[in-house]
C-alpha cells in the first residue's frame, strides 16, 4: 500500500522522561485512523510531533516520501498537515470568522477562501450567526467547530483531530462525529485521537492502540472492537 | 483658566509622543511578554539619526520640506533595522530562557545603545535643525505653535494607520494571533519568528518618528534623552494596561496631561514649595499608583504575571 504518512521508530523525551518509546505507524491517503489510549499514552505528544510542534529524538517521520523532520511547524500546513489541537487552541480574542481566516492564512486565493468560508459556515450554520462574535465567548461545542472549520480552511490533505469531544455533551458529541465522517467522506485523510473509544472505532476504519509510549495493537477497526485486550482496558467490558 | 488651557495643549502634545513609544512598549510585551527596556535608547538614535540627515540635507541646499521628510524616512528605516537587530541578537537566543534573563539583556542593550551614542555624538547637547519658523498661534489666551500642531495630527494619523493594520489586514491578525496563542498560530501557517520581526520594526518605526517630534519641539537632542522618555512612555503603557494597544495610546495622552497639570498647579498646590522641575515626580507617581490600585492598567483584562 501506498502511504501518505509513515511513522518509523519514533522517540520523544521531555527532559528525562520518555513519552514515545519508539513508535510505528503508517496511513494511507484517504483512511480515517484512530489513535487512542488512556490518559498519559502519548496521544497528544504524538500529534504534536506530526504537526511540527514537538521534535523526536529520533526515529523518521516520512509524508509523501519526503522527511517532515526538518519542515517546521508552519510549513507543515503547507504541505496538507492540519493539527485541531487538544483544548482547540482557538483565538479567544478573535472573532469566529477571524478565526476561521487564520486557518486561511497560508492561501492567498481570496475568491476559493470566500468560497470556502461560506462551505464551513453551511457545515456549522451556528457558526455563520456568530461570525462577528469573539471565540472566546462562545460554547465549548461551538468552539469546537470552530476549531474544526479553521482547520478545514487551510483545505488540508491529511487532518488530525485531538479529542474533539473532550468536555462536550452527548448530542454535540454525536453532531461532531457525523462532521468527522463527512470530512472523511469528501477524501479527507483523517488521524482521529480519541478517549472514547468506542465511538472512536465505530468512526474509523483502523486504530491504533497507544499504551505508555508504545503501540499495543493494531488492525481495523472491527478487529479492535472485538478484541478482548481493547474490550477489557477502554471498552469497560 | 489660559494657565489651565494652555497646560491642556502641552500635556496633549507630550501626551501623544509617550503614545507612540509606549506603543511600541505594548506592541513587544504583547507578542513576547517581553519588557523591551531598549525601546526609549531606540527613540534616542532615531533623533540622532534625524539631526545629523537633517543637517547633512540642508547643508546640501536641498529644500526644507524634503529634507525634513527624507530625515524622518531615514531615522525610521535605521530605528527598523535596529530594532531587528535588537531582536535578533539579544532576545531571540533567550526566547525559552528564563524571564529575567531577556530583562537583564534588555537592559544591557540599552547600555550599550547609550555608550554607542555616546562615542558618536558625544556628550553634548545638539541643536536640532528644524529650517522652519514654527508660528505661535493665539488659542484661547494660550498659545500653540505649528510644530505641537503638527505633532498632534501625524500622531493621530500614524495610530489610526496602526489600529487599520492590526484588525483589518491579514499581518495584523496573525500578530495578534500570536499575541495570543503562538503554537495554534504556528498550526496555522504563521512564522513566528518573522510576526515577531514585524513587531519590533513597526514599533521602532514608531519610536523613531516619536524622537524626531520630541527633538523638534524641544530643539536638542543629547545621548541621554532616550531613558527617561522611554520610562515615562513605559509607564503610560502599564496605566493603560500593558499589552494592550488602545490602552497605550490612552495611557500616552492621560499622563501627558498629568505631567503637564501637575508641574502648571504643583506650585499653587504646594504653597511654592515645590516648583514645576518636580514634573517629573508625576509619571512615577503615577507608576507606583498604578500597580498598588490597579496594576492591570486602565483597559488591561488580566493581571500581568509575565516580566
Ligand atoms: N510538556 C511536558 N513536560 C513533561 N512531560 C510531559 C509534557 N507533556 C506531556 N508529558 C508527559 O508525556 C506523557 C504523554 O503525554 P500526552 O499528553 O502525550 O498524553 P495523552 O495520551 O495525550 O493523554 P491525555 O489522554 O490525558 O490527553 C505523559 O506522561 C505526560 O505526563
Ligand atoms: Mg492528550
């Protein structure tokens, strides 16, 4: 198979403490992945180094068979990697649709970044009737989309997603989920990080099971499902 | 009451100066939570540089008003240069360090900018070369001359510019992105390194034209004048409420007319105790005001933790 992203023996240390123990992972373009894991696996610490935001102390890090290792962080958006970090890292201080033009910020084709703003606002009708409201005063949900459709207007390749339902109510969380499988839908390739895993795998088409900086299992997302190792540690089974 | 007017026009006048220097104070503790103690030993060689093009201009024969502006362009494109520099060197290496260390190397740089201006121009005073006559004009019983007027109006003109750059155009959003959260700024495309680039050159452009207005209103200039003029703008940035850009224009004008009322009435008040070289007294008065009652400033949100 063909891999958009290849992931090779990955370590990150924060000071002495080791966080990925040398990880392996690989997408190809136009799967929805998950990574999930209990709180402390490296998740987060896992996106950030593919985002650009962390650097690994070694192991190779390859998209499009080019090494990202030495892109920083904003060229990666550049070349299709978007990140919607985890606490959505959105500009309180800045209306939503500044938001949503930050997320545009690489592009300089003003008629497709208009088009494009009118797409998430027909994604998010709540955000359209608060486009001239600051993020900062908006709900966690509506926050969250605000996130997301920031992301979405950098029109990305691969997009990552740091637990989107993070702190959110059960019908916003659903609302976000059928979001993520539209985006994925559309070709989207997407690398979902997520504490329900459930949900998490009945999204996506294969997962990866993180557990102290180290990968556990691996398969589709039916085999995870199924397996008594996944069933017992995140299922409550 | 002409006192009182007329202490209102000067304090406007000084006001708008400390404006456009604590702009640049506000701009760069923004984006870096950075105090940039160097930032009035920048206005200081922007006056500099203004007089010694000025001079050269005019003793080329060229005309007064292209040699005021092309001596204005000048210190400008020297104060951007310096301020980059500034950046570059002395911060930069620090970004991930400790906060006290960039406020000591801050500090250090504002030494070395004196002692270099010092070795250039020397210790004496300097005549600045305006070739106008500013007029006096009649106001009220008060009077106000061409230059104060002039002083005024580029003021308003160059805040205004600044507040259309940083919420209508695409830098000014990413800078106050950055401002905010520079990691999701950094997922979003933005280099960090060059917004802060573009930060320190726009408030050292600032602070230069803010040293040719001091220098032609008052007609010297001297190595020195840089630290208390940075101080005072320093302190109308954290009455406005530091960090925050109207907040240091508003802080600029109030303690203009602080300063100026203070040392009109500060004999009255007194008894003629105290005379109006005390003016001084009021900025740190203020200062001090400030950071007992609110050290937020006047439009600040939040406390500023950062040093
Ligand atoms: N900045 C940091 N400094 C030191 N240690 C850190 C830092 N960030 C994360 N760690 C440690 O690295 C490990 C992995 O953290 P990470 O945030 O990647 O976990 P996670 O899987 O995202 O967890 P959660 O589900 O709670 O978000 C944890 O043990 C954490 O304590
Ligand atoms: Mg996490």
């Amino acid at each position: 198979m063909n891999h958009l992203l290849e992931v090779e023996n990955l370590k990150v240390s924060y000071g002495g403490i080791q966080a990925l123990k040398g990880i392996n992972l690989s997408i190809a373009a136009g799967e929805l992945v998950t990574l999930i894991g209990s709180n402390g696996a490296g998740k987060t610490t896992t996106l950030k180094v593919l985002a650009g935001l962390l650097h690994p102390a070694s192991g190779k890090l390859q998209y499009r068979d080019r090494s990202l290792l030495h892109v920083p962080a904003h060229r990666r958006v550049v070349n299709g990697i978007a990140l919607v970090p985890e606490g959505r890292g959105i500009f309180a201080r800045l209306t939503v649709e500044e938001n949503l033009l930050m997320g545009a910020y690489i592009r300089g084709d003003k008629a497709g970044i208009a088009d494009d703003l009118e797409r998430q606002y027909v994604l998010f009708p709540r955000l359209a009737e608060r486009r001239t409201q600051l993020a900062g005063t908006l709900s966690g949900g509506e926050q969250q989309m605000v996130a997301m459709a920031r992301a979405l207007m950098s029109r990305p390749e691969l997009l990552m997603l740091d637990e989107p339902s993070m702190g959110l109510a059960p019908l916003m969380v659903e609302k976000i989920f059928e979001t993520i499988r539209g985006i994925s839908i559309q070709g989207v390739t997407i690398l979902l990080v997520e504490q329900n895993a459930r949900l998490a795998l009945e999204t996506a088409q294969r997962g990866y099971v993180l557990e102290s900086g180290a990968i556990s299992l691996s398969g589709t997302a039916g085999e995870l499902l199924g397996s008594d190792a996944v069933q017992q540690a995140y299922l409550g089974a | 009451m002409e006192i009182l007017l007329q202490q209102i026009i000067n304090g406007l006048v000084q006001g708008s100066v400390y404006a456009l220097v604590a702009l640049g104070y506000t701009m760069v503790y923004g984006i870096l939570g950075l105090i940039n103690f160097a930032h009035g030993e920048v206005v200081m060689i922007g006056a500099m540089i203004a007089m010694t093009v000025l001079q050269a201009l005019l003793t080329a024969a060229l005309t007064p008003v292209l040699a005021v502006l092309l001596s204005l362009l000048a210190a400008m494109a020297v104060c951007m240069a310096l301020g980059y520099s500034i950046e570059r060197i002395a911060y930069r290496p620090l970004r991930n360090a400790p906060r006290l260390a960039p406020l000591i190397t801050a500090i250090g740089v504002s030494i070395v900018l004196q002692n270099l201006a010092m070795m250039i121009w020397g210790r004496e005073y300097h005549a600045f070369p305006l070739p106008f006559n500013s007029t006096s004009h009649q106001l009220g019983g008060a009077i106000v001359n061409d230059v104060q007027i002039a002083i005024v109006i580029i003021a308003l003109l160059i805040m205004s510019t600044l507040m259309w750059l940083v919420h209508r155009t695409r830098m000014g959003r990413a800078m106050r992105a950055v401002s905010e959260n520079p990691a999701a700024a950094a997922l979003m495309g933005v280099d960090i390194n060059r917004v802060i680039s573009v930060t320190f050159m726009l408030g050292s452009a600032l602070a230069a034209v803010a040293g040719f207005m001091v220098s032609a209103n008052y007609g010297i200039v001297h190595y020195y004048m840089g630290f208390m003029l940075g101080l005072k703008a320093f302190t109308a940035a954290v009455l406005g409420g530091i960090g925050n850009l109207r907040g240091a224009m508003l802080g600029g004008v109030l303690l203009g007319l602080i300063e100026s009322l203070g040392a009109g009435y500060i004999g009255d008040i007194t008894g003629g105790f105290l005379g109006s070289n005390y003016q001084d007294v009021f900025a740190f008065f203020v200062l001090i005001a400030v950071l007992i009652l609110r050290p937020s400033g006047l439009l600040g949100e939040k406390l500023a933790e950062r040093a």
